[in-house]
C-alpha cells in the first residue's frame, strides 16, 4: 500500500539522482534547476519498474524519499537532521540552501519527521538518533539504494574492455603468426564472435531481470 500524495508532498520532481558536488557548489545558485534537469519526469507519470517489489516501490516513489537518500548518500551515510531539511527543502525549491524560505523549512521538517523517517525506519532504511539529532542508512539501505544508485554501467564497461582484450590477443597473436598453433583457421573470429554474443545476451537479461 503506497502513500496518497498530498499537498504538503507535492513536487514535480521525476526519477534520477543530483550529482555528487562540493559542499560549497551544493548552495550555489541554480543547482536545484540542475537537480530538476536530471530528476525530469513527474513522479505521477513514471510507470513501476517491474524489477521493483511493492515496498520497494513503494519508498521509491516519494520525491522526498528519495531526495533524502540521496542526501544521505552524499554526506557517506550520515548527516544531521538539520541539514537534511535544508538541502531536501532547497532541491525541492529550485533555490540554494540560504535562500530557502522558513515557511518551506518547516512544511518539510514536518513532513519528514512525522511521515518519512518512520516510514523508513519501519523499513530498515534509515535510522534516526533523537539525541543526536542525525540521520544514518541502516540494515537494509543497500535493497533501496541499489536502485538509486546503481554500479551497472561501470561493471559492464570492464566485461566489455575484458572482451576486447581478448579480441586484442588475438589480433597480436596473428601479427606474430603464433595463431594457427592455437586454433584452427577463422576459429578466433568465430571465438570473439560467441563471446561478444554471448556476452550482449547476458547484459540484456541483467538490465531486464
């Protein structure tokens, strides 16, 4: 069961992720119309992904959720309360953290103290210290997050160097006229061919599962 969207958590803020920037650059001006360019589509027109389950999702698909984790993200998983309103109230805002206005603040404040955090923490995303007034990812941040942030292009960038390498060798070891002695003739284009296929095959299942 998803949460109503209602007026106090409306934004038009889409999927995607701010970028990672100096504390400084965080404030500057114009970097929530650079979050809004990246974050795009409303939230009300985004399909679930079917790779999600429905509490995943259902985290997900909250602008301020998600804006949370990503602050949470950027400050290496633990920032203080305080902070976390700024900077989600400001990307909300399209304006820096010092021009955010006090109304604003508190809508937010309110907002994620009363309805989000919980909503989290009955997740086992995020903890909340009272005392210390800081937020931390708990346990289960990683089943959130991976969707957030995910490590996918980077891993299939190495197969794939790993794949012309192979290709590499062969080219050299034809040069060198070592080939025949270790396959038979047209046998490495038809290796680096299976491989390449298979290898695409493979990819397209990751990114679809």
């Amino acid at each position: 069961m998803t949460d109503a969207p209602d007026e106090a958590d409306s934004s038009d803020r889409g999927e995607g992720r701010p970028p990672r920037r100096s504390e400084s650059e965080l404030t500057r001006r114009g970097e929530g119309r650079l979050a809004h360019r990246l974050l795009g589509t409303r939230t009300d027109s985004v399909e679930p992904p079917a790779m999600l389950d429905g509490d995943v999702y259902g985290l997900l698909e909250n602008p301020r959720r998600r804006y949370l984790l990503y602050c949470l993200d950027y400050h290496d998983g633990e920032v203080s309360l305080s902070r976390a309103v700024d900077v989600v109230t400001a990307w909300e805002k399209d304006c820096p953290v010092e021009e955010i206005r006090s109304t604003d603040r508190r809508c937010v404040y309110s907002a994620l103290r009363r309805r989000h955090i919980p909503r989290l923490e009955t997740k086992n995303v995020v903890a909340f210290d009272e005392d210390a007034g800081t937020l931390s990812f708990d346990l289960d941040a990683e089943k959130a997050t991976r969707w957030l942030f995910p490590d996918t292009v980077d891993r299939w960038s190495k197969y794939y160097l790993g794949l012309a390498a192979v290709g590499g060798f062969f080219v050299l070891a034809d040069f060198l006229a070592e080939l025949p002695e270790l396959l038979p003739e047209g046998g490495e284009h038809a290796l680096v061919a299976v491989l390449f296929l298979g290898l695409t095959v493979i990819a397209v299942y990751d990114h679809w599962r």
